[in-house]
C-alpha cells in the first residue's frame, strides 16, 4: 500500500455514492488537520468527488449542462408539430414504431404537397435530434454520444465552475494532488455532497487495504439454511455478522468486482487544499432569504427625517 497518511485533503478512490450511481467516485478530506492529529475526532468527514470527464457523463451532470438544451429542442418540436396539427409532447413519448407509424401518415396526408411533407421531415429530424440528447434509459454512454455532438456547452460549464460561477462545484487538477503538472484531467468536487468515513475503515485503507477480495462471502441460500439448523449460535452469529460485513463495504465502496479496490490516490496541496477548502466553505453557508427590495431601502432612509419632524 501507499503511504499516504489521512489527512485533510487526502483524496481517496473507490467510493460509492448514490448521486453517482453508476462510477466509482473520490472521497476528499475535510476534517480540520488539528482534529485529525490530536485524534478528537470519531470518523473523518469528505466530500464525493467524480472524475471529471465522467462528471458530465453522468446523469446529474448531463441534466445539469444540458437542461435547457433539451428544453429548447422540446419546444422546437412542440412548433414545428403543431403546423401539422400533431402534438410534439405525444409525438416524444411514442416509441420509435409507433412513431415511424404516425409520420408515415402524415406523409401519406399530405402527399403531393412538397411544402408540407418538407414540415413532416424536418419534424422528424428534430425528434431524431431529440432522442440523441434525450432519452428513456439513457447510459452515461449515451450521454457521452450527446457530448460528442455538442461538446461546447460542457466546455462552458467546466469554465464557469473552475472561475467559481457555479457554487456547488470545484475543478480539482490532478496536479493538485498528484503533482504532476496535469491540469487537463482531475475531479469534479461536489461541495454539497458529504459522507463520512469511519476510523476503522481510514486504518484499512492505509493496511491491508479494502478491495474485492477481503468482501466476506455471502453464503448461499442452503448453507443459511445448514448453519440455522445446526443450533450453534456462534456460528450463526459470525455468518450474520460476515453478510452485515458484505453488504456495510458493498454500500460503501466501489466493489463490483475482482478488479475494484479502494486506495488513496494522493493528498492536495496547499494552496489549492485552502482554496478547495475557502470554496466549500462559501457554498455550504449559503443560505437562501428574501433580501430587502430597493423600495424597503427607500423606506428606511425616508424614516430618517420623516420621524424626525414628527
């Protein structure tokens, strides 16, 4: 193993995180250095990071680059549908028969009419756009594939998060934490998602390790059964005690299969730690209010001579 020591800033890969279902994703240190040192605290703090090219890739990212893009394209199909007397939000729920079915009428309709057999075909062709950004059981391959077709508004997004535009993200080069002079690969912080991590898991990351091969094995169906039936407490209790094991590590970490481990990958440097740190800070404390309008200004300085004369 590495060794790297757990400290604030210390990037961990192979964690799980609901909000990024489908990658393993990065566990960045928060916990004060003070408070880690002096042993005051019970588990460390972090924050989910995911790769960042896999950030826009996944669903909560795409959504977030590609919102309105998608919007804008429904609403394109909503116009163009309707000269044709169809409605565009059925048109992008049928499935891709029914539709098919549903132009080739219209065609049909309008056959011999070159005007409006060309609104037909220009319909098609955006629902066919559509479908490459938006679709029923969409893969983070798909979204890669929309990427692919219109890379800019990611481009513009990373941007706007790398200047601090976007308050609940912060770019992390890899140079960063690994100090290796690359700045175009690295991590998408997520500033508003926190875990945990507990003490016991921190010392087995360091030594032995976690990976897929120290998940204790579930015991089949039959072999519950036999260990039941034999009456032995003991032995039922470490049985139940290695599948509380299994499932605690599987929800936890990234352990798919044989080849899936969990490792620190490298601790932040200072001042990007401070300046990763002075980010989260600023966005965790946001609190939303109704701030005075300039009207309850006006009343304010009015007050100060009108109470006056009273």
């Amino acid at each position: 193993m590495n060794s790297f020591s757990i400290d604030q800033g210390t990037v961990i890969y192979g964690v799980r995180s609901s909000k990024y279902p489908t990658i393993p994703c990065y566990a960045v240190i928060i916990t004060a250095r003070c408070d880690i040192a002096q042993k005051k605290v019970p588990k460390y703090y972090f924050l989910v990071a995911v790769d960042a090219s896999d950030w826009f890739c996944t669903e909560h990212g795409y959504n977030i680059v590609y919102r309105e893009i998608i919007q804008n394209l429904r609403n394109g199909i909503s116009s163009m549908a309707s000269e044709i007397d169809l409605n565009g939000d059925v048109l992008i729920s049928l499935s891709r028969s029914d539709l098919e079915t549903v132009i080739s009428q219209k065609r049909i309709e309008y056959s011999g009419n070159k005007k409006q057999t060309g609104k037909v075909d220009s319909l098609l062709s955006r629902i066919k756009e559509y479908y490459i950004f938006i679709r029923k059981d969409m893969t983070d391959m798909h979204r890669s594939e929309a990427i692919k077709r219109k890379p800019r508004p990611s481009i513009e997004e990373l941007t706007r998060i790398d200047k601090g535009d976007r308050n609940h993200y912060y770019y992390l080069p890899q140079h960063a934490y690994l100090q290796n002079s690359v700045y175009n690969k690295g991590l998408i912080v997520d500033l508003l998602e926190i875990g945990k991590l507990s003490i016991k898991d921190a010392e087995m990351i360091k030594s032995p390790g976690i990976d897929y091969q120290v998940l204790p094995k579930l015991p089949s169906p039959e072999d519950m059964i036999d260990v039941v039936n034999t009456g032995i407490q003991q032995e039922i209790d470490r049985m139940l005690s290695g599948i509380h094991e299994n499932r605690r590590l599987s929800t936890n970490y990234w352990l798919n299969d044989d080849s899936d481990y969990v490792a620190i990958e490298g601790v932040i440097q200072s001042p990007w730690c401070e300046h990763l740190m002075q980010r989260f800070s600023n966005a965790f404390i946001r609190i939303g209010i109704d701030n005075p309008t300039q009207k309850d200004y006006s009343d304010v300085i009015t007050r100060c001579y009108t109470e006056v004369t009273k």
